[in-house]
C-alpha cells in the first residue's frame, strides 16, 4: 500500500474531516482496498491515504477529479429540487423509486436519499415537509439552495480546485457556492468593518464538493419522534456534531462505524478516553451547530480529549 500524506484537509475542522471522508468514500468506490488514517501534524490532524494503486499525491488528485468534477458526477438523487422542503408523499416516491433500481454495488442514489432524509417524521406545523439532515443549513433565503448548490459544485470545481484542498495549505480564495460547513462561513455584522453581505464569502470550492461525497456515510434515521442523523446530538439547547479522527489505517466501513460509536457521543467523551483510544482514536472533536437569521452555522471546533 501507498502512503499519500494530504497537507490540506485538517481533521479538526468540520469542513475538513467531510471533506477527507469524502475523497475516502469516491477513492473506495473506484478501488475497495483503500485506507486512511490521521496523524498530528502539530498544526492539525493530517489525512494520510492507503492506497494499492496509486503512488503520489499528484495522480490521487486526477483520480479523485475524475470522480467530482464534472455535470456526469452529479448523482440523480440531487436532482429531486432545489431544497430538502419536500412534502413527505413525495420524498417516498423518491425513495421507492431509486431502491427498485438500486443493486448492492450500484445503490448512491439511495445511499444520497437516506442521507438527506426520512419521511418517517416530518417538520414544519402540520408536519407534512420531510424531517430532514441536520447537515441541512439552508432553505432558500438568500438564494442559498442545499442541493442546488451541490449540483452547482459539481459544474464549477476543476482538477486545481481539488489539488488546492488536498495538497496544498488552504487559502480560501474561492468564491462560493458553499454548504457553510466551515466555521468561516459565519461571519456576524458585528465587530467587521465591511457589510457581509456585500462581501462574498470565501471558501474552498473542492473542499466543498468533497464534502458532499461524505453524507452517505451518516445516513437519518427515525427515533423518538423525530428524524436523526448520526454523529449530531442534542446540548445546551443546541446541536452538537461530534466526530473522531483515527490513527489506524481503516476503510470506509470501519469509518462510518467510528463515527457512530456512542462513547464519542456522550457528554465528556474524556471520561472514555482509554476505551477510545484502544479503538485507534487519537482525538475528538465537536462544534456547535445554531441559527442566526436565516442560516445554520457550524462554530470553530474544540478537542475533547
């Protein structure tokens, strides 16, 4: 196996753990073989890629373009509109329409769709819009649109866009779509000499639609009258997302598992330390999620163990 180190992602960052788990994801589809782990670089946590093919960085990058980059790479999942405010009939007709098609080794459409949502339970007064991903940080306001934005950054993210991400430090000099997973989407009009809304945001394009590639991997789920998604819980009155980075070389599978595991998710994960870092898990980090005005953001992540 290839060791590749990825100089760009950093595993303490929201944006760049997704970003990383996506490249992980497209990288294992193409070649089941692949593994990643994490080491701390002393500036943050590094994504090293296992590879049985490819040797260098440069040719990981032009597999992973090949995989996002490009009206082709847009699965049919992200077609179903513009917003995740569907009513919950039609999410289901969604739903059975893609699992009829899907085959074990073909089934992204699916795999998109549960991610997204349930309609199991729905929100909104009458109930009758999906409950949806708490991924989910836009509806419309503003002209920001979940899935129409992914759709737009699969068209506009080239072969650069993505070596900047995964191989070079980040310098966020693109301009958006971007989901606002990163905590440098929010930017409060207090304290800033400019007004915000008349200076665009500046992110990391690839970054974004790496991301993306990593929903599947925290599939919803209906529990205690409400729809789920893994990784997110309930703290202070507000969303908490939770997430560890592993020293271990581990494919895809074992990743989602680590993701999932409820020892990360408990209130002081310190008080697991040990059981955690038997499991391979280095660190773990969390960030809030909440909502002001019309968008959900995600804060600056802290290490908990």
């Amino acid at each position: 196996m290839h060791e590749i180190e990825l100089r760009g992602p950093d595993g303490g960052d929201l944006l760049g753990f997704m970003a990383a788990l996506g490249s992980l994801r497209v990288l294992s589809l193409r070649e089941p073989g692949v593994r990643m782990h994490w080491t701390d670089a002393g500036e943050g946590w590094m994504p090293v890629v296992h590879h049985p093919r490819i040797s260098a960085g440069e040719g990981l990058v032009r597999e992973v373009a090949s995989l996002v980059c490009g009206e082709s790479t847009i699965n049919e999942a992200w077609r179903i509109g513009n917003d995740l405010t569907l009513p919950r009939e039609e999410f289901r007709k969604h739903l059975q329409e893609h699992a009829a098609k899907a085959k074990s080794d073909q089934r992204e459409g699916v795999d998109f769709l549960t991610a997204f949502g349930s309609e199991v339970y729905g929100i909104g007064p009458k109930k009758e819009q999906v409950g949806d991903t708490e991924f989910r940080t836009m509806s419309g306001a503003g002209n920001q649109h979940f899935l129409a934005f992914m759709r737009e950054l699969a068209l506009a993210v080239n072969h650069d866009q993505i070596r900047r991400t995964l191989l070079e430090p980040w310098d966020y000099a693109d301009r958006r779509p971007s989901m606002r997973w990163s905590w440098t989407d929010y930017r409060p009009h207090a304290l800033r000499a400019d007004d915000p809304s008349t200076d665009p945001i500046r992110t990391m394009r690839g970054a974004n639609r790496l991301a993306l590639e990593a929903l599947p991997l925290f599939p919803t789920m209906a529990a205690n009258k409400r729809v789920r998604t893994p990784a997110f819980r309930d703290g202070h009155g507000e969303m908490e997302i939770t997430w560890p980075v592993w020293t271990c070389p581990i494919d895809v599978r074992t990743a989602q598992s680590l993701i999932a595991l409820k020892e990360l998710h408990a209130a002081e994960p310190a008080e697991s330390a040990g059981t955690l870092g038997r499991r391979g898990i280095g660190q773990v980090f969390r960030a809030r999620r909440f909502t002001e005005g019309k968008y959900r953001n995600f804060s600056r992540a802290k290490a908990l163990l």
